[in-house]
C-alpha cells in the first residue's frame, strides 16, 4: 500500500476552459479545500501545453489539465493509468479552421494546413475534411508551434490553418480571413479535462474531493454576471495575457458545465462514448495509440455506466463520476 | 597620390558617423515599414509605431502590475539574470575544473575527454524534454540546461587552453619543487583564470540562447517566459523592446566581463603599454 | 659539489635513434659547454638530464646515484623562453620555489612568513641586478632581464645542477656580454655543476670550463634514424692553450652552423 | 619513486580503455534505469528498453514509411542537412566577405563593425516572428535563422583574424606593388579560409541548434521536426536514436572539415613534422 | 643609382615625440647602418622612409621627388619576421611582384606566362642559394632561409631604396655570417641605396658604408615624450681609419645595449 501522501502538484497550461485554475490557487479557493480535506495542493503553470502532459506522463505530476485526445494518446497509450475528474468543458467555437483563400471549407482542397501535428486542431481538420467527403490526402500538413501560430498567420506563405483560442481569435481580428470551420459543428468532441493518475487517487480520495470541490466553487463565482463574477473573469483574462471582453469572448465558444449537475449527465450521456469513439479512431489511424497497438481497441477506456470501449484487460483512461456525484449532492 | 583602399582611415568623427549610420538606416526602414503596415490595416501588430513601443514600455516598465505590485520588465529581468548566473557559475565551474584536470592531467584526460567530445556534439535543444523530465520543471531545468548547452565547450576551451601552456613552465615549477596539485593551484589556475573569462564571454550568447528556449516552455517569469507569452498575441510592441533589452544586458555582461578580467589580472596587460 | 656520469645512454623516438653511445664524466664543479648543429639532440640531453625524459638505455648519475624519474629540486633549469611565469611579479617568481616547499596545501605564504621570504627574494634578485624591478611582471621586464629572474628563482632552490638551454638565444648581443659576466660570478659562488647549451661558440668557450660537441657520424639521408647522434668533441677548456681553442674554434665553426633543410 | 599525477601517462590500452569507460558506464545506467521503470509500468515509455529502440530504429531507419513510402530517418537527415548546408553556405560567404572587409578596410570597419558587433548580441530565438513574416514559413526562415544565428560571430571572428595577420605582410604586399584588391585577394583570404573552416566548425553546434530550433516550430519534416512531433506521445525510443544519429552527423561533419584543412591548406601543416 | 635627403623630420605619437629634427643626405648607392638603444625610434624612422608612416613635420625625398604617401615598389623592405607570405612556396612569394604587375585583376598568372615568371623566380632563388628549396612553404624553411627568401622577393621588383628593420636578429650567429657574404655581393650588383637597422655592431659596421646612431639627448623620465630621439653620431664607414672605427665601436657599445626599464 502506498505511503500516505499529503502534497499533490498539478499541472496547467493557459486556455480559456482551464483558467479557472489559477484562480482557484490565487483566489485562495484551493487551500481552502485542500485544508478541508488535510492535504496540500500546488497548481504549476507550464508554458508548453505538451511539456505538462510529458512531465505528468511522467510521473512528475499527480494531475494535469489537457484534452480528451492527449489523455488517450499520451499517458493512456503510455500506460499510464489516468482517470478524467472532471469535464469542465468542451470547445464550442474555440477550435477552428481559418482559410486566407477561398470562402468556404471546400476551397482548402490542395492548399498547406499549418497546425500543431497529432493535437487536437489535427482532429478538427480531419473532422472538418470528413464533413466535405475530403481526406488528408487533399491537404497537406505543416507542423506549427501553437505560440508562433499568429506570427505564422501573417506570413504570405500561409494560407490555411488550425488553431484554437486565443490565437484563433486574434489570427481573426485580421481582415479578409474566414472561419471555414470550427468546433462548434462537433460540439462535445473536443473536451477539455482535469486528469489525475489513477493510482494517486484511489489511495487519496481527498485529492479528488478536494479538487472538484474547489472547482465548482470557482465554477460558482464566475458564472454568475455580477460584480464579484466580472472580477474573476477578469482575472482569467489577464492571467491568460488578455482581458475581460478578450476572455469572455473566447468563454462565448466553450461551453463550460457549470452546474455539477450539467457534468455528472454529460458524463453518463451516451454522447461521451460516441465521441470518444470517433477520438480513438483518429488517434489509432495516425499512430496516435503506439506502434504496438493492432486496432483501435488497443487501450481500454472506462465510463461511468460500466460501459467500456476497446481491450477491457487494458483499461487506462477513465471517466469518474463518483465525485462529480458528491458534488451534486452537496457533500463535498 | 591617392592612396589604396586599405591605408585610407576616417578621423574620430567618420568613425562615429559610420558606425551610426546603419542603425540610424535601420530605424528609418522600420518606421517607414511600419507606418506603410499601419496605413493598410491599423490594427496591425507586427511593427507598432514608436508611439505605441513607448506606451508598451512605459506599461511593462514603470507602471507596477496591479496585482503583484511588481513591475514586469523589472521581475522579469530578475528572474532571468538569476538563472542565467546560477547556470553560467556552476557552468564555469564545472568548465574550469574538468577543463584544467583535463589538461593536465593525463589519466584523467583519457577518461573524460572523449566523454566531452562527443556531449559537446549532442545539440541541447534536442535533450530539453529528456532534461525536463530528468530534473523537473522547477528552476533546477533551466540551469542545467544552460550548463549543459554551454560547459562542454568551456571545458575544451579550457582544455586546449592548458594544453597549450608552454610545458616549460611546468617543468620549470617542478624543479621548483612543486606537486601536481601545487601547480595545479598556482600555476596553470591563476593563468587559466581570464581565459577562462574570455570563454565564458563567448558562451553567453548560446547561454541566453539556453535560457529563453527553457524558459518559453516552462517558467512562471523571465524574460523568455515574457516573450512566448505575448507571442501568442504577437503583441510586438511588447517582444520588440524585450529584444532590444536583452541586447543590452548581453552587451552589458560582455563589457562587465571584460572589464573585470582587466581589473583582477593586472599581469594580462603589462607590457602591452610598452 | 656535484658529479655526473652517463654511461651508454640512447634515446630513440618511435624507434629513430636520436642519440647513442653516449658516455660521459663530468667532475664537480664543471660548467659543461654544449655544442652542435641544430637537430641533433643537445636538448634531447639536456631533458634527460633533467628527467623529462627517460633514456631507452643507459643509465645517468648524480653523485652516485640514478636520477629520480621526474624533475626534482636538486637540478635546476632556464629555458631559451617560457621559463618564468608572467602571473607573478619578479619577487613572486622568485619565491614561488620556496613558498611551495613551505606550504604544501596552498603552496602560498602569508603575512609575516610571506614578507619574510619576498624580502630574502629582493636580495636574490639584487645579486642578479634586478633589485629595482622586483614588483615588475615579466611582460614589462627586457628579455635579458627575464633571463636573469629564470637564473634567480632557479638559484634560489640551491640546485646542485644548473641545466641551461640556449638561455641566452634570444638576447642581443650587448646583452649577452653582461650576462655572462653575471653567470660566471654565480658558477664561482655557487659551486655547483653547469650544463649549457649554445649556438655560440664564442660563448661556449667563455663561460665552459669544458666544451662537448654532439654531432651525427652517419649523414646520408637515409641513415637518419637509424644512427643518432653522440659526442663528437670533448676539450676540457680550462686545461687548453690558446692554440687549442682556436684550431677547436676553426673546428667547430663550420659544424654548429649547419642547418636542417 | 613515486611520480606526480601530471607525470602519469597511461599506455595505448589504458587510453582506450579509460576513454570507453564513461559510455560503458553511462549506457548501463540506463538499462539499468529503464528495467526499474519498465518493471513498474510495462508500458513507460520515458526510458525505453533497447530490444524497443531497436524495433523503432528499424522502423524508422529501415521500413518504408506506409503513407508516404520513405524511410523517414533518410527524409529528415536529407531535408534537414539540405536545410544546414544551405545555411552554413550563406553565413560562410557573409561571414567571409563581410569579415575581411572589416578586418581589413578601415572604412567599412567604421560602418559596419558596430552593427555586427550589435547584432551578434541579439537572441536569434526572440526575432523568430519578425523572421517568420519576412521570409515566410517555408525554407527560406530556417535557413536565415540559421545565418542570423551563427554569420555575426564568424564575421566577428574572421575580422578579429584578419586585424591578427601580422601588418609586416600587408606591407610587405603594398612594397611588390599590390593593390588592395590584390592584397586581399592574393595574401589575405587564402590565409583566412582555414580560419574560417575552423569558425565553421566552431559554428556547427549553434547552426543545428538553429535548425532544430526552426523546424520544432514550423516544418515538414526534418530531424528537428520528428523530434518535437514524437515528444507529442513521449516517444523516447524514437528521440533518443534521433539524438544519437544528430550527433554522429555533428561530429561527422566536425571530421569532414578538419580533413578539408588538412587537404586544402598543406602550407598549415607544412613545418610541423620538422 | 638612388639619393635620399632627409629635411628636418620630426614624428610625433599622440603628442609625445619620438623622433626629432632629424637630417640626413645620403648618397647614391650608399649602405647606411642605424643603431641606437631600443625604443629610441630606429624602426620609426624606417617606417617613415617606407611612407607606413608619414612625418609629424619636415619632408623625404627619393632622387629628389617627395615621397609618395604610401608604400610602393620603389621601396622594398625586409622585416625581422613575417616577410614572407606562409601560404606561398618560396619560388611563389617570389613570383608575386611580378604577378600583381603583370594582372592587375587576379593578382595571378595562369599557363605558360606563369611558368616563365616561376621560371625567372628559381633563378633569383638561386641567387641567393635557395634554388632547391623552390617548392617550399616557409614554415619548412629555417630562419636563415627565410631571410633570404624575404631578399630575393624584395629584390626582383628591383627596388631605388632596400629598408632592413634588424633583418638577422632573429638568427644564429653562425648563419648571419653568410647572409652577410650574400647581402654585400647583392649589394655591389644592384647599385641601391640600403637602410639597415641592428642592435650588433659588429654587423652594422661590417656591412655598412655609413653608420648612423639615434639616441636622446634628453634622458631623465620626465623629458621622454617632450624630447624625441635625434642622429647623434654619423661615420663614413668607407673612408674611416681602423682606429676611427675602433673608437666608434667603444663608444656605441654602451649606448646600443641600453635597454628600457
Ligand atoms: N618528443 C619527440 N618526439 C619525437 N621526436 C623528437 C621529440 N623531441 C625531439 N625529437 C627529435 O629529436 C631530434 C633532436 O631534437 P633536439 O630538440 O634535441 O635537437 P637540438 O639539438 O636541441 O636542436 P636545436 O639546436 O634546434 O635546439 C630532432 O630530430 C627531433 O625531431
Ligand atoms: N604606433 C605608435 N603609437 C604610439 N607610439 C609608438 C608607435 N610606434 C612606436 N611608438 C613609440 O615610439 C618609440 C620608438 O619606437 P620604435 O619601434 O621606432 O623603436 P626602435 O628604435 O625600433 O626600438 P627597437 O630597437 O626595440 O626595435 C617607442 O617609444 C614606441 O613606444
Ligand atoms: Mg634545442
Ligand atoms: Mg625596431
């Protein structure tokens, strides 16, 4: 049995689903819930979304925030075993695909995409070229680092591209450049998580209980449109290297689960499944699952109904609703 | 007559003239690009006007952040230089005392120095995840990744350095009676010391180089940090005077540096006046 | 008052012979005048002397005894150049042999024992006239007067052999003329054993109270490597007329001269 | 009687000997390393067994790739030595044009040894966005970062060679009746291209640390480029041979140019063997 | 046949003065050795006739025509060290005078107008005993023949005016006494006019046919830099008398070997 643990470290990365974070930390709701349960938490910001997920992978850090692709691809394809603790949102609008020629999504045929290889503007594209009967054989991809993605977009040489927020929104404020495609068309494909290992958890149910509780206490104050809710945004926004309206705006395109009510049935919905599906389809074709994975079904992923998707033998990503329920019931 | 290229020499005042000019030429080519840029579109981020370069550098250098009452430029320029001169001292250091046993020392030169070579060769960039890992993603990374971009060249330097003293002066010291480690510590030490200063000037370059690269992937400050952050906004009013301010800090640890292998080892220069 | 014998040294490079045969006996108190053209190994001889390096065959003795397999304090040595160091000051220069001796952790004095041994340096360098110029580095000495401080900071040890190698070489000849006043009143003082080598016969036969002369007895090209070098020419000087140095000079001129292609 | 440390030589085999014992070393603390993780977690990828990087090298380095039909490993060492040649290429010419007129010209000194001296401070990695605009996403802004990168020190270093060439011989030139065209022509640049060769090779460490640097943030492919895309699924056993064959090719090319040297230059070595 | 006059020259460094009121008329064909303690400004006063320096005050004159105010053919020269260029063999630093004249472009002939030039080269090396040694890099020659080389490759642009800046300092004595053979029979073939600087007498009287001193009149340290250095002896080797020359030799011998601090 592991030895008891008091000190966790999670990981987060700037994005507009995960900025309630650090908020959280700063605004003293962490500790507050921590000390409740008698441990201590530290939310670590890394610059590089990528660099959290490998340090978390790891074994660095006992949490992490990223996307439901990452999680299957890398700790859950790395044998890491991961359970999702919360869904705090999915991109509704917050993923797109810009186009500097030709108006709608159809005229990409041909042209270069720039995006982040294998994440999930990948999988955006991929989607997106599904909805017009293309494939990524009429494109041609061009890896392209998310910070230098603006830069990139200003370039002549650049005339298409997948990005999210808030490069998304600011490659836009240019003008003659169209939106041919964005999340919102696959709303609850691309979510947004905090992740913890799944072993830490078991033998630490605090870190969860705390966790979740201080999120949807954050959730809580920065629904609401009054003055202390503003104040939280903008927090957010400044801390993400923008402000209020820019954090709002990018707020507008994700459709956060404010309620734990909201989660706790998106968690059970059959829709969850349907999207995870499609992920671990895409993941799998582009060598996503590792080299050793036969089919698709190679990792197992879990949900809250008992239902499970691929090798039940081999389960390493799953979705937990037992403190999302704690939550509801106000037993936290 | 007139004379050849070569013999032709500017006064006192071509030489200032001349040396400002390209600058004076840049500028004006970033002002006039930049206001052609701000006529098409004056939204346009990618060359600010100076009006807004100065209001960008008021705001990150003079105006405290609201929050933390500190000021950015300020905080940033801290964290950085703190980094940067924990990672050049133990690069030193390290550079230092391997260089010189590497030198010296034949028994240990045959151990290590193939070892040197070839990590030496191995680009840093390339290990940064592996070093992420290895040493977590605390300040430790940052300073061991500039150590391991820039040590092994300081250690060949310095090796090469020790090597080529004339072998006289250690025979010589040890007819004296001096010991291996006797000569070591005052004989080859004292010599190796500004060149070692020398090297250390040249690897700040790479060293800042090291430094922004770690800290644009895991930081919570620094001037590195600054510049991924506001890239992704390419808030170039913000990254431009970041650059020019980089550049001078690296210009000014060069000088700094010069002048203190000037002060501490009056033995370099005497004679030259003669 | 030192003896030195060399009975049948070699000493061959990768397997070339670059001396052979070489035996010699040389009584207390000599200063040993080495000549010969360039190449040949006179500071091949001087290093084994010295135990830089260590003869393929043949065996040296001090006194009696083989020579220890590194450089040590009993022989002293000046090189043509390098032979001081340019971080220290002349005085510095000059104590370094005896701080090291004092303090074997450090190899560095202080306070009243430091102050101690520079003032006993000062004199040192005074004896070689450079009492003025004991807070100078060597950068801002003359090449005559660097001379000088290696010759001090060497004496200093009391070695019981002086080994000198082209020491005065690069000096010009006003120069020379001082200092080799200098170092016959030091070899007088001194009692001790001299080994130098020269490219100047004149100076060989001033300072020498013995001449030796290396030279190859085997030229054609491709003999080298093959036979080395040994002594050719040994004239005890201070025995011989004037008629024997000269008819030595005549001898010698045409041999020291001689350059490698 | 025992012999100082400095005095020790350890023989032919004790040289080869002590040289591999770090490699043996360092390799059987990673298997040793690798089998503690993979005990714990069959599935760790962070410290790969060797049968597993063994089974990626074939992949990568053997087996056509299925969508594209190439060997991936030769696609990217060609499209990134393609990438470094080209720059390589320009910053030699720049470094030596550019080096020798300041070296030698006083005029262009004047004007253009400030800038250099400037530009050589500036961290190439903080202009990466301006680069991008300039001269787009393709080729052409890796193959500038990487003469932005390393042609200011070579300029620098080739025209700090050229102030050391002794003035006796640029005299010397001027009294046979060369012109300055001449004198750089016939006694200056023949002089300076091994010292170039040699700043090139000084320079190959910062130019894949460019390259690596440019193709992490935008490519097609390339050594840096797979890189930065398999660390997306922490495929060590993809990175770490990627490392090891970076390497060999850096000290393959260190190799290459000092053979150039030798062959090119036999006036450098002439004299030596005497 | 070549005159050079010399009209109250004065060089002046950052104000302190280095040579002054210096005036000289020497005559065509005429070998004027200068000596004279180090740093008094003999190597100045060289460069100032080679135009690499142009004097403070006062005026040069080659045949009668001021000097032009940079080096040219007319001049040739022959420094201690750094002569020739290493990266040419011997018979291409000789070729390179011509070759520059010959192709103002490349600075470099091709062909068969190369080989005559390269032709013409081996026979100028042979003239100074280099003929074998053709195809060498310098750094394969010694130092004698370096030398020699720097002659010969002064010497084929036929220069009015030879300036040697202490030419055989840096060799054996038992070398300088041929370079000294060949340098007086260059001498008498060509017909030019010589400037040779040297710290030996012996040499500056032996080859000269004019010896001229420069030294300070003013010595005390705080003169040095308002005081420059001046002719202070002047002494027609060629029609003085043995004894003449014996007293000039005891008199420069102190002044020469000065050194500086
Ligand atoms: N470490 C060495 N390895 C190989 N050969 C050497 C070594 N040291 C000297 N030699 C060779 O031994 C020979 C003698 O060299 P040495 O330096 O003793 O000559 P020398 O008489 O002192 O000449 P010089 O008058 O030029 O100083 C030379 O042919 C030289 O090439
Ligand atoms: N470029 C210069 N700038 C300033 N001072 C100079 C310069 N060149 C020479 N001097 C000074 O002029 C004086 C004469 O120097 P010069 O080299 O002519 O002496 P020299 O007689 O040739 O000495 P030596 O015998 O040592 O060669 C010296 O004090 C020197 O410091
Ligand atoms: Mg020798
Ligand atoms: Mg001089």
């Amino acid at each position: 049995q592991a030895a008891e643990k008091k000190d966790f470290k999670v990981a987060w990365t700037i994005y507009a689903g995960w900025m309630p974070w650090p908020y959280a930390q700063q605004a003293g709701i962490v500790k507050k819930w921590a000390d409740k349960y008698g441990i201590a938490i530290e939310l670590v910001q890394i610059n590089d979304y990528v660099e959290s997920i490998n340090q978390y992978t790891a074994g660095k850090f006992d949490g992490v925030v990223m996307t439901n692709m990452d999680t299957l691809t890398i700790p859950a394809a790395g044998g890491v075993d991961s359970t999702v603790l919360i869904v705090g949102d999915y991109s509704n609008g917050n993923d797109g695909i810009v186009l500097k020629k030709g108006k709608s999504l159809k005229d990409i045929k041909g042209q270069k995409v720039n995006l982040v290889e294998l994440s999930v503007s990948h999988y955006l594209l991929a989607r997106a070229l599904d909805s017009v009967k293309m494939s990524e054989k009429d494109v041609k991809v061009v890896n392209t680092s998310d910070a230098d993605m603006v830069a990139a977009a200003s370039s002549k040489d650049v005339t298409a591209l997948a990005t999210w927020n808030p490069q998304l929104a600011e490659i836009l404020k240019t003008p003659a450049r169209t939106l041919a495609y964005d999340s919102s068309k696959i709303p609850g494909e691309i979510m947004d998580l905090t992740v913890v290992n799944t072993q830490t958890l078991k033998d630490n149910p605090n870190l969860g209980k705390a966790l979740v509780g201080a999120w949807f206490e954050t959730m809580a104050i920065m629904s609401k449109d009054d003055a202390a809710g503003r104040a939280a945004r903008t927090e957010m926004g400044k801390l993400s290297g923008t402000d209020l309206a820019g954090y709002d705006a990018q707020l507008k395109a994700t459709f956060m689960f404010y309620e734990p009510k909201a989660a706790l049935a998106h968690a059970r919905s059959p829709e969850l499944v349907k999207a995870m599906d499609l992920v671990r389809t895409f993941s799998f074709d582009h060598g996503l699952l590792g080299e050793g994975a036969k089919t698709k079904d190679a990792v197992g992923i879990a949900f809250p109904n008992g239902k499970i998707l691929g090798d039940t033998k081999n389960v390493k990503m799953r979705f937990d609703d037992a403190f999302q329920q704690m939550a509801a019931e106000g037993k936290l | 007559m007139a004379r050849r290229l070569i013999n032709r020499h500017p006064g006192r005042m071509g030489i200032a003239y001349l040396g400002l000019l390209p600058f004076v030429i840049l500028i004006f080519l970033y002002a006039t690009g930049s206001a052609l840029r701000l006529a098409d579109n004056p939204g346009d981020k990618l060359l600010p006007g100076f009006p807004a370069i100065a209001e960008a550098i008021v705001r990150v250098a003079f105006t405290p952040d609201r929050r933390t009452g500190e000021i950015v430029l300020w905080a940033d320029t801290a964290a950085s230089l703190a980094r940067l001169g924990m990672g050049l001292a133990v690069a030193t250091a390290l550079g230092l005392v391997v260089g010189i046993a590497n030198g010296i020392i034949p028994y240990v030169r045959a151990g290590l120095s193939p070892l040197v070579a070839v990590v030496s060769m191995v680009p840093p960039m390339a290990v940064l995840p592996i070093l992420f890992i290895v040493f977590g993603l605390g300040e430790l990374s940052k300073v061991v990744l500039i150590v391991i971009g820039i040590a092994p060249f300081l250690m060949r330097d310095l090796q090469a350095r020790a090597e080529e003293m004339p072998r006289e002066q250690l025979i010589k010291a040890q007819t004296l009676g001096a010991s291996s480690w006797q000569i070591v510590l005052r004989v080859v030490l004292p010599q190796m010391l500004p060149r070692l200063i020398d090297s250390v000037r040249l690897s700040l370059g790479p060293a800042w180089l090291f430094l922004i690269s770690a800290e644009a992937i895991a930081a919570e400050g620094g001037l590195g940090y600054r510049i991924f952050l506001v890239r992704r906004y390419l808030a170039m009013d913000v990254i431009l005077p970041y650059v020019v301010w980089i550049t001078l800090l690296a210009i000014a640890s060069d000088l700094l540096l010069r002048a203190v292998n000037r002060r501490l080892f009056p033995w370099l220069e005497a004679g030259r006046g003669m | 008052m030192t003896q030195v014998t060399v009975r049948d040294v070699w000493k061959e490079y990768d397997g070339n012979v670059v001396i052979e045969r070489v035996n010699l006996d040389v009584a207390a108190h000599s200063f040993v005048s080495i000549v010969g053209p360039s190449g040949c190994g006179k500071s091949t001889f001087l290093r084994m002397l010295l135990s830089q390096e260590i003869p393929t065959r043949g065996e040296i003795r001090v006194d009696g005894a083989p020579l220890p397999p590194e450089p040590t304090e009993e022989r002293g040595v000046v090189f043509q150049r390098y032979s001081v160091f340019p971080h220290l000051t002349a005085a510095e220069n000059v104590a370094f042999g005896l701080e090291v001796a004092a303090s074997p952790l450090l190899g560095r004095l202080f306070g009243n024992r430091r102050r101690a041994v520079l003032e006993q340096c000062r004199a040192a360098l005074d004896a070689v006239g450079l009492g003025a110029a004991c807070d100078k580095y060597p950068a801002q000495l003359s090449g005559g007067m660097q001379q000088r401080l290696a010759i001090a900071q060497a004496l200093i040890k009391k070695p019981k052999v002086l080994l000198l190698d082209e020491p005065f070489g690069a000096l010009d000849p006003g120069i020379r003329v001082d200092i080799h006043k200098l170092m016959l009143k030091l070899f007088d003082e001194t009692g001790m054993t001299v080994f130098m080598v020269t490219h100047d016969l004149r100076e060989a036969f001033h300072l020498g109270t013995r001449l030796i002369a290396f030279d190859r007895y085997k030229t054609r090209p491709e003999e080298i490597g093959v036979y080395g070098a040994t002594i050719t020419f040994d004239l005890p000087l201070d025995r011989a007329s004037a008629r024997e140095k000269g008819e030595a000079l005549d001898e010698l001129q045409d041999k020291v001269a001689v350059q490698p292609a």
